[in-house]
C-alpha cells in the first residue's frame, strides 16, 4: 500500500503516514501485550479497550477515542467503575 502512495505523495507526506501508522501499531501491540500498571500512561487506555473485549460493542478504538465518539460506541471508564 505505501508503495502504490509513494506514486503519488511526496515522500515527506509518505514518511509522516509511515511513522504514525508504526506509532498506532507500537500502541496496539502494547494495549493488548504488556503488563500495564494502574498510573501508566497507556494504562487509561488499556483499560478502555478491553471494554470492547469483554463482548461489548463500545470502545473499537485503541488510541484515540474521537471514531468511537463519531459513531456513537465510545463508553467512558467512569461507567465501568460504577457497574462494578
């Protein structure tokens, strides 16, 4: 796919893409592999996307929460605090 963007993009747009793409992908991976604890910075955000783990259909995103605001499937962590 970057080979066929790299036809018709300057390759300072391509890189920009490039490196926000490996910057998403090192962020799932870590979500969904690492050992988090509570106060890390991707903590908040491990915690959010395992909503959508557990069967719900809420939460889809991994970082950032502005697709799930559009489409009506964000849940904040606040509701999950108070259902337990």
């Amino acid at each position: 796919m970057f080979g066929a963007l790299f036809l018709v993009l300057p390759a300072g747009v391509l890189a920009g893409l490039a490196l926000g793409y490996l910057a998403y992908i090192a962020a799932h991976h870590a979500v969904h592999h690492w050992r988090i604890a509570p106060g890390h910075l991707l903590y908040g955000l491990k915690i959010r996307h395992a909503m959508h783990h557990r069967g719900d259909e809420v939460n889809f995103g991994v970082i950032t929460t502005a697709w799930d605001r559009v489409f009506g499937t964000y849940r904040p962590l606040a509701a999950v605090r108070t259902a337990q």
